[in-house]
C-alpha cells in the first residue's frame, strides 16, 4: 500500500487555477524531488496533500485514509502520528528551546524521548544547542531544528518544502543524506519541493510541476 495516493487534485484562489490533474503516489522508503518555477504551485500542493488547505477537487489518502473524509480533530490526530512537514518559514515556537520545538511531536504523540530529540539534534550537526531558543540561531541552524522537529516521531510521510534553501552546501548535503536515511531506515516516503537540481539528482525519482495539468517526470541534465 501506498505511504501517500493522491488522484485527480486541483486547486484554485478564487477564478484563478493554481493547479489541476495531479494524481501521486509516493511508496515507503521512496524520496521524490518536486521541481518547478516559483509561483507554481508547489507549496501549495504539500499544503493540500497534508490537509491543511482545503481543494477543490480530488482526494488524499494517507497511511489509507481519506484525510478530506475525517472530522477536523481526526485529520490533526493523523497528522500527528504520521507526518513531519518541513515549512519553509520554520514555524518554530519562539518561547520554547531547540529541544523542546524538536521534541513537540513527541509530546503531541503522548511519547516524550529526550534521548530521541538529542538524536536528532546531533544528526542535523546542533548537538550542544538544546537549551538556546529560536532567535539565538542563525537561519540555517533554523531550518535545521525545523528538520530534526519534522522527523524526530519516525513519520510515515515527510513533505519538506525547500529543506536546503537556507543550507551551506555542507550542512545541505547533510540534510539530504539524513531524508535519504528517513526513507531508507525507517521506511518513510519524502516529497522534497526544491528548486536544486543538485538536491533533486539526489532523489529516487523526480516531477516537474508547471502551469499544465499534472506532474511530468524530471530527469537530471
């Protein structure tokens, strides 16, 4: 079974398309690359697939669930327990430390770690950091605790939107082969939106999304 099936998806901001005809499926242990020019779409799309914006058209199942067919507080407990989403604003709570923004999930999911958070901490490079909150950080050391955060529960499904755009090569390099691990090791799908193509060559497979219906596969040079 599918991690994530969407058929048929389309969205629109008043008269204006935003996109139509996207069918996706994403399997356990896959990392796909999402491509496009800026105001595409993309964003919008992992908004969709996650439920947190509504469409107009199509349906959604993750982890076999019809994610658009539950009450408002069932969507929310579904995505708690199966998904980590990258934002590309980070979204992390200022008056809380890295360790526990990082460990949020955890808690939300009744499955307090500090070993797990640490863990990840030291995986995306920011060991020794746990007790410094949000504005002591650079923006990089930001999108990293927002990394470590959308993966800290073992989520089935991680959409990352743009996960390296504030990266160093380095540290971007880094955050890839820890999504490559996610998929891997604990079987998660990743829908990666990135306008790399560096970042993209690195995934299993990659789409393009442009003002035409559906998604094209993209190939590297």
């Amino acid at each position: 079974m599918a991690v994530l099936e969407a058929r048929g998806l389309a969205k629109r901001y008043g008269d204006t398309p935003v996109f139509a005809g996207i069918d996706l499926r994403l399997q356990a242990g896959e990392l796909v690359a999402l491509l496009g020019e800026s105001g595409c779409g993309k964003s919008t799309l992992l908004n969709c697939l996650a439920g947190l914006d509504r469409l107009d058209q199509g349906q959604v199942l993750l982890a076999g669930q019809d994610i658009a067919a539950l009450p408002e507080q069932g969507q929310a407990l579904l995505r708690r327990r199966h998904l980590g989403f990258v934002f590309q604003a980070f979204h992390l709570l200022p008056h809380l430390t890295v360790a526990d923004n990082v460990g949020l999930p955890l808690l939300l999911i009744g499955a307090p770690d500090a070993g797990r958070v640490r863990q990840m901490l030291a995986a995306v490079g920011l060991d020794g950091l746990d007790a410094r909150l949000p504005r002591q950080l650079s923006g990089g050391q930001l999108q990293r605790v927002a990394i470590a955060r959308a993966l800290v529960h073992r989520p089935a499904l991680v959409l990352a939107d743009e996960p390296t755009g504030n990266l160093d090569p380095r540290h971007a390099a880094q955050v890839l082969d820890l999504l490559r691990q996610q998929c891997k090791q604990e079987g998660a799908a990743c829908l990666l939106v990135t306008h790399s193509e560096r970042a993209a060559a690195a995934a299993d497979r990659g789409l393009l999304m442009s003002d035409s219906p559906g998604l094209q596969p993209w190939h590297a040079g």
